[in-house]
C-alpha cells in the first residue's frame, strides 16, 4: 500500500459498515452514521511487492 508499514496498519485498522461503507473504529459496536450493528474489518492488501 503505502511507504511507511506502521501508517498501513493504523489505515487498516478499522471497521466499516455493511450499509452505508462508513469507516469506524475497531472496537465500535454499530456504526457511527446509521447506527446498523453489521460491520466488517476492512480488508488487507495481500499483493506482494517488488
């Protein structure tokens, strides 16, 4: 992804939102802009560099 592999993990690092693909916290229970309680941990890039 980026330059800078700890600023990759803090991107990563979030929940989003089966509805409405808002970003939230990883701890959060629902989510902050419609208050739907699905979410999913954004996905990790599994591409190899080179």
């Amino acid at each position: 992804m980026g330059k800078f592999s700890i600023a990759d993990e803090n991107l990563a690092n979030v929940m989003i939102c089966r509805r409405c693909k808002t970003r939230n916290r990883m701890t959060a229970d629902k989510c902050r802009k419609c208050g739907y309680r699905y979410l999913r941990p954004k996905r990790k890039d599994k591409r190899v560099k080179k």
